[in-house]
C-alpha cells in the first residue's frame, strides 16, 4: 500500500503530525485528533517542480505523480510552467481542489 504513496507526499503527512504534537506539548493547542481521510482531508507534493505535478492547460489536466491524469478547471493562469508545491483537498461536500 506504501509503494502507492508519492514518498514526499507521505513525508509532508508526518511533517504536519509532527507540527501538530510539538504545539501541544508546547501548551499551544489540545491533542491531535484523528480524522478520517474520506471527511475532508489533503495531500501535498512538497517538490511539485520535479515533475510530481504537471498542468496542462491546453487539454484541461493535471497530472499527479502517482494519481495519473486528472481532469481539470483552471479559474486563473498558472503563474509559470513549474509549480513549486501543490496542495490537493478534499471539501466536507466532496469536491477536490488543486492549489
């Protein structure tokens, strides 16, 4: 099942854990709490501009490292050609979003 998982993306996963553990042993915020990926959840390709992630605009897709193609609407221009980090999220009403 791990070799399904882009290896940064897993990585950046246990970053924010770890973020998350730090602040409540800092007093900042209350324990970490699990939730489960199919309410609302993200995943992100901290290195997008290796190749994990390639727009094209012309055909409206995006391809993800690991995911495929997946079709896409760009609401504006992409900035430049290489993207440095895309964040994937998944909304409570299960619709999914690039940015």
């Amino acid at each position: 099942m791990l070799e399904e998982l882009y290896s940064q993306a897993g990585q950046e996963t246990l970053k924010r854990l770890d973020r998350a553990f730090e602040a409540f042993f800092e007093g900042r915020a209350g324990y970490p709490k699990f939730k489960k990926f199919s309410e609302s959840g993200s995943f992100t390709y901290p290195q997008a501009y290796n190749g994990s992630v390639k727009p094209d605009v012309a055909h409206k897709r995006l391809f993800l490292s690991k995911v495929g193609n997946v079709r896409t609407v760009f609401h504006r221009e992409t900035p430049c050609e290489r993207l440095k980090t895309c964040t994937v999220t998944r909304e409570p009403n299960g619709e999914w979003y690039a940015s």
